[in-house]
C-alpha cells in the first residue's frame, strides 16, 4: 500500500516484502512489518516480541527479556531497508561495519511492540552508510546509536 503526502511517500511493506529486500530468515528475521518509509532517507519498521522465540528460553528463564544485540540487529535489518534501496545497488549486501554510541534504556518483554526506525546520515563511496536508529516500546525508547554498514562485493 502506498499513501502519498505532500512531503514524503509512505509505504507499507508486509513479510514477503521485506523478504525479497533482506536475506535474514528465521530465525534472524527481526522486521514483521515496515509502517513508513522515505526513499534513501529513513524507515520505520515494527516486531511483535513474542514468547516462542528461541532466545527467551535461556534469556532468562523466569524472566525473558530481548538480547540487546536482537535490539540492535533488529534496528539494523530496518536500516537494510533503506540501503537496499539505494540506486545503483543492484541486491548487494551490506553488512555491519560498526556500532556507535548504542545505549539500552529498558528491557524488551514479551508482549511487547518494537517500533525500530532508522535514519541514514550518510553514504560514502557508495560503499559505506552510516545511520541513527532507535527501538521504541509504547513511546518510550529502548535503544538507541549509530549503526555503520558497509557493501559486500
């Protein structure tokens, strides 16, 4: 589905979308949905943190609780979106180059909505991007950074 406004596109991406966009499966596949998105600019995805996910069950028992580094892919996997996109890109991968400045401010619980959205900042060589992300639940944020990435030849 897309609504147009007069200052961006807003697109709706399901599953299958995202799927042909970024190759992580399950069960690394972290984005059910992407909720808006600006071409080259920035996306908003969301996860629906569910009990049945294999890391609750070691994270910890008697308390789940979402790894921050799930945090951080998931976040990651939203910035996939935009740098996939890019022209002149043609389906190459990009990967994490570096972490910057990633701060967790709550645990994530199962039950939970992660809306995750990341804003690029920069691309270099059209090799290297660089991008702001934040996770949030109910308005309140999780995790927050800078996530680089860099292309995969």
């Amino acid at each position: 589905m897309v609504l147009n406004s007069p200052t961006a596109t807003k697109e709706v991406l399901n599953v299958e979308d995202i799927q042909k966009l970024l190759p992580h499966r399950y069960p690394f596949a972290l984005v059910d949905r992407i909720i808006d998105y600006i071409p080259g600019e920035k996306a908003v995805g969301l996860k629906n943190v569910t009990f049945n996910e294999p890391h609750f069950q070691g994270h910890f028992p008697g308390r789940p609780m979402m790894p921050g580094v799930l945090i951080v892919e998931a976040m990651a996997q939203v910035g996939g979106i935009v740098l996939i996109q890019l022209p002149d890109i043609d389906g190459n991968l990009f990967v994490f180059a570096g972490i910057d400045k990633v701060r967790f401010r709550r645990p994530v619980i199962p039950g939970d909505q992660l809306i995750l959205t990341a804003e690029l900042l920069c691309v270099k060589r059209r090799r290297f991007g660089k991008m702001q992300a934040k996770a949030e639940v109910d308005g309140q944020l999780v995790a927050e950074g800078e996530l680089m990435f860099s292309l995969v030849d």
